[in-house]
C-alpha cells in the first residue's frame, strides 16, 4: 500500500535553476510576447486514423481555448478522444490536413501555430514548454527514481549543459521528489516501488524542465482513490505556486469537479465546457 504524499513546499524553480523565471514573471512576460490572454487556442482540431483498410474518425472538429495558469478537466468515456487531443496538442502527433471540405486545424501555443515549428522548434516545445504525465508511467527500469526524474533535464540541457549544472539539477529533483513524499526512495530502481510511488516519480519528471502546460492522461487511473487524491493534492499546490496550466484527462466526474473547469468530449465533440 502507497503512503499518502506529505504536503512539503515546493522551492523557487530561480533558486534551483531549473527555470528561467517564476511563475508570475512567465505569465508576464508571455503576455506582452503574445499579446493574447489565452495560453492555448484550439480551433478546427481532427484526428482520424487508418486501420487497415478503414478511416477511423477521432476527433470532430473540436474548438477551445485555455487560459493561462488555468485547471482544466477534459472529460469523457473511453474512446471520446481524450488521450487523441492531449497528444495532439502536446505535439506527440499531427491533426488531419485539410481536404474535402475540412479547414486547417490549428493548434497556437503563445499565439504561434504548433504546425509551423521547425524541427528544433517542435522538440523543444516539447522538452521545455511541456510536461507530460502518462498513465503507465513509462519508467525506465534500469535507472534510479533520481535518474528517471532527470531524463528531461539532460535531454534539454544536452551533455555538457547537463554536466554544468548537475548538482543544481540532481538537487532540485531531490526537492520535487521529497515534495511527493519519496526522499526515501532516491536510490531506488522502479520495481522497488508500488503503483502510487511510481506514479509521483512520474509527475516528477514532468515537472523537473518547470512547463509552461502540464498535459496529464488519467494520472490516478491505475491508483486507489485515496492514494490517487493525495498525489492531486500534491500536484495541484505545485501547479498553483508555479502558475502553470494543467490539461487533465479523466473519466472521473469527482475527479474533474476539482479543476477550475470542465471540458467534456463525447464522440470526438466537445458537448459541454463548464466553469
């Protein structure tokens, strides 16, 4: 049985190093970048895969904007098209090209459109504007708790950047992961682990470059409900002090009533966003 996370302080992401910014200076300065309130805008979204010899339709044309530092719940029965957005919004895969009668989605981070990144522009939206959270947790086996929490870091700072700031990096993955109650388990490789532990190493790594959006697929769907209350109640504080913007995945009503709003999808649609 997982023991609940204890409530610690999360510290400065200036002070660890880990960000360029905290989150009020992020938002700031976004918005005059930007000149748009809204971090995220998403218009015309479709997804449909081939299987075989058949189109699978996934996603509908779906239009909606998120705010900056905002909690939003999507939800929906498997199947809706949930994991489909995040991973489409997150850069994980493309939407549809237009045709047919279809308009071009877009998908604008900052008011730029995700679709005219360059390469090098793409992989860094994904390595340091956003953090996934996966609900298998995709742990390497081979690697400490610490080490997993550090793969982003490494990927964003490359070897020699790594190597710099390594002990402001090993420390401030310390910090996250005492934060969700695992200081004990540094050195720990993740077969040690129970569901819940390996989940909060997880949200750890997500959060390790400081994102801007946190994308999270049922981050509790494989976890009992009070251990899986404890680790949101963890994560929401971090995200609160850090101002960042939360896209939760979920089939669970009482679960999606804690965001500060609702976005449901039925069938690739969105049919209700409530505050």
């Amino acid at each position: 049985m997982s023991t609940p996370p204890e409530t610690t302080r999360l510290p400065d992401p200036v002070a660890t190093g880990t960000g360029q910014h905290g989150s009020e200076s992020r938002a700031t300065t976004q918005d005059r970048a930007s000149g748009d309130a809204a971090l995220l805008r998403v218009t015309g979204l479709r997804k449909t895969y081939r299987l075989g010899r058949v189109d699978v339709p996934v996603l509908h044309g779906v239009d909606i904007e998120f705010g900056r530092g905002e909690w939003i719940a999507i939800l929906g029965a498997s199947g809706s098209g949930k994991s489909t957005l995040l991973h489409l919004i997150g850069g994980l895969d493309r939407p549809d090209k237009p045709g047919n009668g279809k308009p071009r989605a877009t998908i604008r981070f900052n008011a730029r459109d995700v679709a005219s990144f360059s390469h090098a522009e793409l992989d860094r939206y994904r390595c340091r504007d956003v953090g996934f959270v996966f609900q298998f947790y995709h742990l390497l086996p081979e690697l400490t708790v610490t080490d997993n929490v550090l793969l982003g870091a490494m990927i964003r700072h490359g070897r020699f950047g790594y190597m710099a700031k390594r002990a402001d990096l090993r420390k401030a993955a310390a910090d996250l992961l005492g934060a969700f109650g695992l200081k004990s388990r540094l050195r720990h490789k993740p077969s040690q682990l129970s569901g819940g532990e390996r989940q909060r190493v997880a949200i750890a790594r997500a959060l390790i470059n400081d994102p801007t959006l946190l994308l999270a697929d049922e981050p509790t769907g494989n976890l009992d409900r009070k251990t899986g209350a404890a680790i949101l109640d963890v994560l929401a504080e971090i995200r609160r002090e850090r101002g960042q913007t939360m896209l939760m995945v979920t089939h669970d009503p009482e679960i999606a009533a804690r965001a500060d709003r609702i976005v449901e999808l039925v069938d690739g649609r969105v049919v209700e966003a409530s505050g």
